[in-house]
C-alpha cells in the first residue's frame, strides 16, 4: 500500500520494489524503498534480522498446509489429495514431496501445528496470519492426518 501511494507501481512508472531506467528491465535497488522498510518496520515493532533460507521455505510450506486445511473446512475442496493434485500438476510443487497436504501428513500434523504455533508467538501473531487452520488443530490433537480425513469423507 505504501509502494501505491508513492505511485511505485513497477515497470510501467520505472519504480516498484525495485527501479528501472528507463527502456530498461533490470531491477535496481533502490533507497527509497529501503528507507521505507525500515521505517515501517519500525513502526510495527519488527527488528530486521537475517532469513536462512531453510526458514523462508519452512515458512511457505507451513502457509500453504494451514490455507489448504481452510479450503478443506470450506468445502472448496473435497479431499486434501485434490489440493495435492493441483499444488503438484498445476503449480508445480515438488512431486517427491507429494504437495503440501501429502508433505504435511508425512511431517506429523503434530509436527505442523507446532510449527505454526511457533511463528505465530515469534512474530505476535499479527492480523492472524498465523492462526492455525480449526481442522488442522482437530487432526493434530487426535494423531490424525489428511489422508485419514480424505478417508473418512469418502466412507
């Protein structure tokens, strides 16, 4: 929203996250966002702090598990093997992982929830977002995985 407002829209105004010369596509850093990101990190209480790579992926995994989970409570999606199918045909999650919700029962949805939990006192839980999915806390708390839950849907 701060980007928008200072009309750092991305190639077409030659600014976004990065900037651009003009006639040219390679993203430059540029001050002014980094300036902005201090200090609206500031304002929220967020120190900076270096990212391991392993923490960036454990990250997205764990979102794409808790949303999947909220697509199951839904309805939107049936099974968690059709989250799979389209995590893994469609977007092209690894295939050795088995997408998102596979990957999760093979983690321990104990395991997940603990995870999920973590980040969300690390990071204070801000907006929710890490809020654990209500189907995610009931599986985990009875030792259950999604495909004992695509199991039962099916009976």
């Amino acid at each position: 929203d701060a980007l928008t407002a200072m009309n750092r829209l991305g190639q077409k105004t030659r600014a976004g996250f990065y900037r651009y010369l003009p006639g040219e596509r390679q993203a430059l850093p540029g001050d002014e966002v980094i300036a902005l990101i201090a200090k609206l990190g500031a304002e929220r209480g967020i120190a900076r702090r270096s990212i391991e790579t392993s923490e960036i992926v454990e990250r997205c995994l764990l979102q794409l598990i808790n949303v999947g989970a909220q697509v199951l409570e839904t309805g939107i999606a049936m099974r968690a093997a059709d989250i799979d199918v389209v995590w893994v045909h469609g977007y092209g999650f690894p295939r050795h992982l088995g997408g998102p919700m596979f990957h999760a029962d093979s983690l321990g949805l104990k395991h997940v929830l603990g995870r999920i939990e973590h980040y969300g006192a690390r990071m204070k839980n801000r907006n929710d977002y890490w809020r654990p999915a209500p189907l995610l806390e009931t599986l985990a708390q009875q030792g259950r995985s999604f495909a004992s839950w695509d199991s039962e849907r099916a009976a």
